[in-house]
C-alpha cells in the first residue's frame, strides 16, 4: 500500500527536486521505492540519469586533473582525456541505464515473473543511479556502484514488486554479476588506453 508518492525527479523544479529524490533514494531507499510508482513517463528519470552522470563525470574529470597536478603536472593530454572522460560519462549515462535496465528486466522476469516492462525497469535503474552521484569520489566511488546497482535495486525490487527478501536479492543480484562485469571491464579498457 502506497502512503505518499516518492519524490521524483520534475522539470517544474529540477534543482530542488533532483535533491530531494538523491536524498530519498539514498537515506531513504525502502520508503523511496516503496512509495515508487514503477509506472510512470521515461523522459525525467533519463533526465535524471543525465544530470547524475553530469555531475560525476564533471567532477570526476576535476579530480583526475588535481590529481595529475599534484603528482607533476597537467598536460594538454591529460586535460583532453580527461574532459572527453568527464562529457562521454556524462552524455552516456542515460544510455548505460537503459543497458542496466535491459539486464536487470531479464534477471526480475526470471526470479519475480512477468510484472515488469523495460519502462518500469529503467524508472528503477535510473533512480537507484542515484548513488552514482558519488562515483567521482576515489575510495567511496568503489562502494557507491555497488550500492546502487545491488542494494538499492534490491531493495526497489522487493517493495515494488513486494516478493521475499530473498527472491529480491537473487533477482538483484542476477542483475549486478552481468552490469558489475561490464563496468570492471570498461574501466580496465579506459585504464589501459
């Protein structure tokens, strides 16, 4: 039963909007998904997922640059690797959450069952993206992918669709090995260009 909507993402007030639904996602996940409507338009959460990877990828590239001066020095290689980072990272973000979503629709149709869409799957994605509003940060980035793509889609999966807490974690789970992969992947590929 639903008590008050989950403070989504709106173009009416993005600023004010954007933090209160990082703020419900992330101090608030069970009430936050447990209040979702996992129907709902595509347009604001890939929006979302655009200004969360925005504002990763541009402060992840202002961390890369501060960490190269502080050991020797930018050069203007480094500077355009990483803005080109910071921008694809940006631009892509609603891209790769709509390959989460893909993934992780499969992995709720084989544990749940069919009550879910591609549309329901990315509204999921794209605001459990949330956490990913810390990537930027070294050590916390390594824990924020992880919360987002296990714990917090764990927890959207079993209030949304109301399952056990163990059908929710083998279905969230089931999700993040494929997606976990894809990003080890494409971050030891970035690391070695």
């Amino acid at each position: 039963m639903q008590n008050a909507k989950a403070p989504e993402f709106s173009l009416d007030r993005p600023i004010a909007s954007a933090i209160a639904t990082v703020r419900g996602v992330l101090f608030s996940p069970r009430t936050f998904f447990s209040n979702f409507p996992a129907d709902g338009p595509l347009k604001e959460p890939a929006l979302f997922a655009l200004l969360v990877g925005t504002i990763t990828g541009v402060l992840g590239a202002a961390v890369a640059l501060i960490s190269n001066v502080a050991t020797g020095g930018v050069s203007a290689d480094d500077l355009r690797a990483a803005v080109v980072e910071g921008l694809l990272f940006a631009v892509l973000s609603p891209v790769g959450v709509g390959v989460a979503a893909a993934v992780y629709l499969l992995s709720i149709r084989t544990f749940v069952g069919k009550v879910s869409g591609f549309p329901q799957a990315y509204r999921i994605v794209a605001y459990a993206f949330a956490a990913f509003v810390f990537a930027w940060v070294p050590v916390l980035g390594s824990v924020a992918i992880p919360y987002a793509l296990l714990v917090l889609v764990g927890i959207a999966i079993k209030e949304i669709y109301e399952v056990p807490f163990l059908t929710a974690v083998i279905a969230a789970l089931a999700g993040f090995v494929p997606v976990g992969t894809a990003l080890v992947w494409i971050t030891a590929v970035a690391l070695t260009s």
